[in-house]
C-alpha cells in the first residue's frame, strides 16, 4: 500500500510540520521530510495513520528498523 497525499497532509499537520522525533521544522529544511513506520515494515507494520510519523531524513536514517526506545 502506498501513502496516499491526503494521509501525508493530515500527518503533516498532526506533526505541526516538526519531526515527530527531534522537531526540526520541515520548513527550515533542505530535505522534504519522509514518513517513518513506528514498527517497520519488514517487522509486520502497516501504513495505517497511527503507524506512521513525519521524520526528517536524519532521524528517520538513524532510527532503521529499531523499535525499542530509552525515555529519559
């Protein structure tokens, strides 16, 4: 399944047009901000809304397919 553009418009305002990870402002980068799977794809994820956040190509490269998380 492929994300649709209305899907992407309503993460991106639900983001507040921030990386859900590091809140970067979209509009201050030079990379257009992809769409990371909280559990990935090759872990059984889906493209469904709340499966999905805006994230900045850094974040998005550095998270891989990890899900597990240190909450300070």
């Amino acid at each position: 399944m492929t994300i649709n553009q209305a899907l992407r418009q309503r993460i991106r305002r639900r983001a507040r047009f921030l990386c859900e990870y590091c809140h970067s402002s979209e509009e201050a980068s030079a990379a257009l901000f992809t769409f990371d799977h909280l559990l990935p794809q090759s872990l059984g994820g889906t493209d469904e809304e709340e499966n999905l956040a805006l994230a900045c190509h850094r974040c998005n490269g550095r998270r891989y397919h990890f899900v597990d998380g240190i909450d300070i």
